[in-house]
C-alpha cells in the first residue's frame, strides 16, 4: 500500500529557515569570489599607478571637495569615470606646477593633511596626487581628540 507523506515531513518555519539560510551561503559565496576580483583589480591598478608616477614641486593655492563636474577636470576624466564617482564628492586640489595652475585629485589620506599656502614636493600619477613632502608653508597639526566628561 502507497500512501502520499512526504520523505522530509517538515513544519512550514523550518522550510522557511533552511530557504533563507541556503540564499545567504550563496550570497557570501558571491561575495567572496567578488570581493577576490576586486582585490586583484586594485592591485594591478596600483602596479600602474606606481609606475606612472612623477615626481613635481607645486604650491598648493586651494584644497575642496567638489563634485566632478564642478572640479574643472579635462572632459576625458568625466567621460571615463563611472556614474557614481560624478555623483559623489571627490578632495580636489589647486596647485601652480611651474606657469600652470591645474586641478589634481588627491588621495583621501593625503587630502587630509595637504595645507593651502603651501610648497610640496607631490608624487603625481597622471591627474592623482598619491603622496607628497612639504617644502615650505604652514605645519599639519593633526586634530585634537576631545575629552569626555572631564576625564584625563
């Protein structure tokens, strides 16, 4: 005699659960193997960048954080840079390198620490300012933690 149960007689929650947690495997499944791609990208992407590298004495006339459209970039930049980056703001700095004054983008750690008035010597790869050494002008003093409650 046959009768219809089923092999697995499971509740509906238990079902539910074992759904859920198969999606979330494979979504870290995905993750993962992205999150590979991406971390090879951005190692040959530094490789370039290093290799392109030069070295310039600018004065930094201004430092903002400026749309890409609003920065002044060449036109180039904005065609080859993806829909978010224009959306988003990126450290813009003004230098005068020798007769020109031009618009570089700047690593956000070194952005941080670039001061307005200031000689450096800039590690530039193409429009990107990868790091830099202040020849003259005003000292980076990094901000002071605030104290909680009166605590020492």
């Amino acid at each position: 005699m046959i009768t219809n149960t089923p092999v697995l007689a499971l509740a509906t929650w238990s079902i539910v659960l074992i759904v859920i947690l198969v999606v979330l495997v494979a979504a870290l499944i995905g993750l993962y193997f992205f999150g590979r791609n991406a971390e090879k990208k951005q190692a040959e992407q530094q490789k370039t960048m290093e290799a392109n590298a030069q070295t310039i004495n600018a004065f930094v006339i201004d430092k903002k954080k400026l749309k890409l459209k609003e920065a002044g970039l060449p036109s180039i930049v904005l065609e080859q840079s993806p829909k978010y980056a224009r959306i988003s703001k990126v450290p813009i700095v003004k230098v005068k390198a020798g007769p020109r004054v031009m618009n570089l983008i700047a690593d956000p750690k070194v952005y941080e620490q670039i001061l307005p008035k200031q000689d450096i010597k800039a590690t530039v790869s193409g429009l990107y300012i990868t790091s830099f050494k202040r020849i003259r002008g005003p000292v980076y003093e990094p901000p002071k933690k605030k104290k909680r409650f009166g605590r020492k």
